[in-house]
C-alpha cells in the first residue's frame, strides 16, 4: 500500500511540477518554509543532540487551532518530563509562530513539520530521534507513519475527532485507510461517537480509548482588571464604549460583519468592533473592507492613535485571547462559511456571550453544549447577528446569564490532559 501512495505520490510531483515551483516562489510562506519541510534546512533553533536525561517526546500540531489546544498538554508534560526532552513541529507558517510565541521557553525547539516525502520524513527523523511521537487531532500522513513504525517508534492521535464528513471519506477508502490508522498504537478520541467512528473504521478498540477534549483544559486565561485596563489604553479603547471582538474570521466572514455593523451603529454609536483574522496578513485588506463601508478603520500595527475609530483589525498573532476578556459580546469566526468555525471556548472562558455561525463542524459538540445551555446564540446572516447583538447589548442581565452558562460548560468538563497525560506516561519507550 505504501508503495501505491509513493507512486501516485511521485506522478502527481511530475504532472504537477510546473505548477508547485512558481507557486512556492511566489508565496512568501513557501519560500520561507519550503526548504525547512523539505528537510533541507534545520530551523536555526533545532539543536539535534539528544536531551541528557530521559526521553524525546514530539508533539505535532496542524495549525494555529490545534497548537492552541496542544498548549495545556505541553505544560503538563513539561512538568512530568521537562522542557529539554519535549519539541514541538507544526505544518503552517502561522501554527509555527503561534507554538514559537507560547511554547518557545516550554519546549526543547520548535519545527516544521516535514512534506510526506520519503526523504524529507527520513531526514528530519534522523535529526529529532524521538522516542514517542503524539499528534495533536488531525495532520496523519502515511510515510511519517511508516517511517515511525519502522523505527519502532509509536504514535499516539490524540484529542482526535472524526467528523460525520469525514468518517464517510475514510469508510469510502477503508482498503488504504484501515492500515494507516492501524500504525497508531494508541487513539485518545474527544467522544464516544469519535471512538465509534474509529472502531467502525477498523481500529481495534483496545486501541482506541475516550479521555475528552482537551480544549477544556486550557491553560489558565484569567487576566486581572489591571490587564485590561492597560490592554484597553494601549489600543486606545474608551472605556464607556461597548465592544465586539471577532475572533478567527475568514475571507467572506467579514462582509457579513460589516452589514451587521452598520445596523448596530445606529442604535450604539460608542460600539467599536475588533477583527482579528485568521490570517493577520489579511489585515490591510480587511481595513479597506470595512473602509469602503464607510467606517473609521484601522490595523493595530499602523495605528498611532485609534480613538474615534469605528473598527480595528488585529494584525498581530497571539493576542485574541485577552482581547476576548475586553468584549461585550465575542463572535467566533470560520462559522458563517464553511470552515469548519474555531473554539468557542476561548471567550466562555471569560464568562462572554458568545456568537458562532452553523458551520461548527469542527466543534461539533462544543457548540451544542453551549447552545443547549444558553452560552451561546447561532447566527446565519447579517441580519440574525444583528438582532442576537442587539439582545444582548439591550438587555445586560441576559448577557451575563449567558456568559456564567458558557463558563459552566468550560469549567464543568475539565480533566481530559490528565487523562491523556497518564496515557502517554504509560509508553514503554519512556521508561
């Protein structure tokens, strides 16, 4: 089987060839990237000697929301193990400088993950030497894993979910997809429907075990009311104003924004929105956006002075969270369109009504666990949005109800690192 994927991997390299090269030439996340997931060039901090006590453990994390939910496991096995014997990779250029902001003094070094070429997962192999190897949720890729196995090295998924959509296209491809999951030696699912899918896949079920979400257990996100207070007066926020922070939006998403926005501007004069981009290199293009509608807009890093601004977009990595301390009302993006949305978590940690669009698949039961306490309010449109801000905004004493219920379901379901975290200490190859 493996020899089938390298194949039809190699075809599609030549076919596609003309195509790659210009693009990673062009992007300046390829060029920046390419060489170091190629394995051709080790990150400047990928000191490759082996810690001087104990075991290496690899964690691997996709993007920006998975390091995000890696975050409190990390510092659990910190703890246990110390950060010499833990590294840390990620695929994206924005998830490697996230785990680089947060998990730089907790880890050993931090990587790109490599391409699933035989070359480039053999070299960067050869440079980690891992004893274990614990992937966050999703990124599973076939000749990593074989390389692993071959190495008799194991492989944990952990925090894994298997989304209806998903499950289907795994099923569909079951003669390719049953071994690959098979090179798992442990699969920590987030719920017993997850762990379903997994067995109905072919995993065994002494292989798969249920220890929850770890997105509940993130790390500690109070932020003291001299915090706010000085986070406030550095972006030139007032006070009396209330205001709205959307976190992770997506091209598309902030249109729909805007629409609202104007609507709500009529009633709240002092309302002032904070847009922070999935990709803050969308921030200039966001600003005109909502320029063209009319607003006073400005990105955090070429504003001098915000005051009297409408909109600020938030072009700068790793402040979201505190920001979602400041809001009235937080809305989740990657929601209104099909992306799959982004923790909701994030904001009902601060005790915030929270706003998501129907497209959660990826917090599947997060969502219906906010929405079925009242912690939550789905939206659609501009419109919807609207009349669910306004509710809030009108009526204060609803808005703190919601918040409470959207802190008793992040509070009420910790516990899963722990579970996860007795998981991976049971391995052998750690003693």
């Amino acid at each position: 089987m493996i020899t089938l994927y390298n194949l039809l991997l190699f075809i599609a390299l030549i076919i596609g060839f003309p195509v790659i090269i210009p693009l990673v030439l062009l992007s300046d996340k390829g060029r920046k990237t390419f060489l170091q997931r190629l394995g051709l060039k080790p990150a400047q901090e990928c000191r490759t000697h082996k810690p001087e006590t104990g075991k290496r453990i690899w964690i691997h994390a996709l993007s920006v929301g998975e390091v995000l939910s890696a975050l409190p496991l990390v510092e659990k096995l910190t703890e246990r193990f110390g950060s010499r014997n833990i590294v840390f990779s990620a695929s994206t250029r924005t998830g490697f400088e996230t785990a680089d902001s947060l998990l730089k003094e907790k880890t050993q070094f931090i990587f790109f993950f490599p391409y699933d070429l035989l070359f480039s997962v053999k070299i960067l192999a050869n440079r980690i030497k891992p004893d274990l190897v614990v992937i966050v949720e999703t990124d599973i890729w076939p000749n990593f894993l074989y390389e692993m196995e071959s190495r008799k090295v194991p492989v944990i998924l952990v925090n894994a979910r298997l989304s209806e959509r998903s499950f289907r296209g795994y099923r569909r491809f079951s003669f390719f997809t049953k071994p690959l999951f098979a090179k798992f030696r442990t699969i920590c699912t987030q719920a017993a429907e997850d762990a379903r899918r997994f067995a109905l896949l072919g995993v065994s079920e002494k292989a798969i075990l249920i220890t929850g979400n770890i997105k509940f257990d993130q790390a500690d996100t109070s932020v003291s009311d001299t915090e706010i207070k000085a986070l406030r007066e550095s972006l030139n926020i007032a006070e009396f104003g209330t205001l709205i922070v959307a976190g992770s939006t997506h091209e598309g998403e902030e249109q729909i924004l805007s629409d609202a926005f104007s609507q709500l501007k009529k009633l709240y004069p002092d309302n002032i929105l904070l847009i922070v981009p999935r990709d803050p290199a969308r921030g200039i293009s966001v600003c005109r956006l909502f320029r063209k509608s009319g607003f006073s807009a400005v990105t955090l890093s070429e504003s001098k002075d915000s005051r009297g601004t409408d909109v600020m977009v938030i072009d700068r990595i790793g402040l979201l969270r505190k920001l979602y301390a400041l809001a009235d009302i937080a809305f989740v993006g990657g929601s209104l369109l099909p992306f799959g949305g982004h923790n909701p978590l994030e904001p009902a940690a601060f005790s915030k009504p929270v706003l998501f669009g129907p497209y959660m698949s990826d917090f599947a039961e997060i969502a219906d666990m906010l929405l079925s306490s009242g912690g939550a309010v789905q939206v659609r449109d501009a419109e919807s949005f609207y009349k669910a801000a306004t509710g809030f905004l009108e009526d204060k004493t609803k808005a703190r109800h919601s918040g409470r219920m959207a802190a008793y379901v992040f509070y009420a379901n910790k516990g899963a690192v722990e579970k996860t975290l007795n998981v991976i200490s049971s391995f052998p190859s750690l003693s």
